[in-house]
C-alpha cells in the first residue's frame, strides 16, 4: 500500500534512545537526527507515524468506504470521516435550537 | 486562513496564563485553544466560532540536559466557560491582535480563545488523543503537516463538545516543557 506522505517529523537526540511514537510502538533512534513521515487519520484527525520500509499491515489501513488512509486504532471502527463528526457537532446547535422552536 | 503562532514561553501575565512550571508526572496543559461564544476577541462582539488547524508543533524542554522520560500529546478537549475565563478577560492572549500573527497585515486577532500553561486542567475525554510521542528530556521534536492534513478542531462551543485542542506534557523528571504552535483559523 502506497501512503503520500501527509506530514514530517524530526526527532533531535544527543544520544541514541528509545522513543515512543503514538502509543503504538516504540523505536530505537540514533544520536542525530531521526525522520519520520507521517499520516492522517480521515476518521478520527489523529497523526500516526510512519517508518521507513515499515510493513503496510503496520502503518494502519485503508477505509474501503471513503478510500482514505486510517490509523491503526481506527481499524476495527465504522467508516466516520472526522469532516462528518465536525459538520455534526457543528450543527447540532441549530438542528436543536429548530426542535425547540418547534416542538409544542 | 490567517496564520498564528503561540509558545508557552512568553505573555505570562494575568488574563493570558501562567508562567512555565516544571512538569509532574501529571499531565499539565501547556498551550490550550478552543471555541467560546464569549468574545474572546473584541473586534468579533458576540463571540465567535471559527475552525482551527494546528499544523506545526515544536518541542523541547529547557531544562538542565538529564535523563528523564517526556510525554507530550495533543488532546481533543471540552472547554469548560472556566477554563477560558482567563483568556477571555482583558489582556487575555487572544485579544492581543498584533502579537500572534505571522503576518502583521492580518489585522484581527485570533477567534479562538488562547490559554497557556493552564493552572486548571482543562476536560478531556479519553480516547480523543490525535498526536502522542515520547522522549527523552534531551531531545527536540518538531512535527509539521503537509496542507490538508492537519489537525482540525470544529467550530462548536462546549454544549457539543470537542470545541478545542490542548497541547500538554508530563514526565518522570522535573523539565519545564516548552511548546510552540503554528495554526491557521
């Protein structure tokens, strides 16, 4: 599975460490400078990192109904694009300020 | 979309935050934005609701170097009207209009409410965490998105939910975290 790179990161150590990405797993990084790409989640807007050569059942998965990259704890989710989350709490407002308006 | 930064390094004055502290193994809230239909900015009268897009973070400590574990994360939170009394009251971060801009033609200020180095931590859920990494108290970390793909937090206000982001940090050791954002609204 071919990911585009949705965003970069840059961890800068003194020395060689153990870091922790994403609650996920962690890696072992060289004194210097450590690169990851990263990805977005489309259903939940999290960001994920992704290592090099890493193995695509790894990195997460592809929603098969909105066909965008998800992140690993989305996997066993429904398909909820975090656009539709955000339009519905958005509206939840005016959709409830209607039902006052009016309800006898 | 005008384009804002906040560190929690500066603006400790009454009504924007507090100075930096040194970190417990609890998590502190170290920059905190959100929605608020209180005006938090006074040339929107009426308060207003604007999405948001963190798209820059930087991290680091400036601390003596030891060798101490740092947790920083990205939060979804539910703003209590508490938790932004602070920012929204006069001098509040967001009411000073020039001074978070990266461009300075942008005249008007951040809609978002602003608090750093919260002193009450804010409402959060759990599950709702978008961005986690840990590392040693040595190391530098900047992560930055490509366009669309940021971290987007809605235009609701705390009845739904979900209405901001909190930037925070714990460790084992006693760093002061340090926090940059750069986000569009």
């Amino acid at each position: 599975m071919w990911i585009k790179p949705q965003g970069y990161s840059e961890i800068i150590s003194p020395e060689q460490d153990i870091v922790n990405l994403d609650h996920i797993r962690r890696e072992l990084i060289s004194p210097g400078t450590a690169k990851f790409d990263t990805c977005t989640c489309f259903h939940c807007n999290s960001i994920f990192h992704v290592s090099a050569r890493m193995r695509p059942e790894d990195i997460g998965g592809l929603c098969k109904t909105c066909m965008r990259p998800i992140c690993p704890k989305c996997l066993d989710k429904p398909c909820t694009p975090w656009e539709k989350q955000m339009e519905q709490l958005e509206n939840k407002i005016e959709r409830d300020r209607a039902v006052r308006a009016y309800s006898v | 979309m005008p384009n804002f930064t906040v560190v929690n390094t500066t603006f400790a004055v009454a009504g924007a935050g507090n100075a930096q502290g040194a970190l417990t193994g609890t998590y502190k809230s170290l920059i905190t934005v959100g929605n608020s239909t209180t005006p938090t900015n006074p040339n929107f009268t009426g308060g207003g609701l604007r999405r948001g897009r963190l798209y820059d973070i930087l991290i680091g400590t400036n601390a003596t170097p030891a060798d101490a574990y740092v947790e920083w994360d990205v939060e979804r939170i539910t703003s209590g009207t508490s938790t932004f009394a602070v920012a929204i009251t006069a001098g509040g971060l967001s009411s000073v209009s020039s001074a978070l801009e990266l461009d300075v033609a942008d005249p008007y200020g951040a809609v978002n409410g602003i608090l750093i180095n919260s002193s009450v931590e804010t409402t959060f859920s759990s599950g709702n965490e978008v961005f986690y990494v840990g590392v040693n108290q040595r190391a530098s970390y900047r992560w930055v998105a490509a366009p669309g793909s940021e971290i987007v937090w809605p235009a609701n206000t705390s009845a739904t939910g979900n209405n901001g982001l909190s930037g925070r940090a714990r460790s084992g050791g006693t760093p002061t975290a340090t926090m940059m954002w750069i986000f569009s609204e």
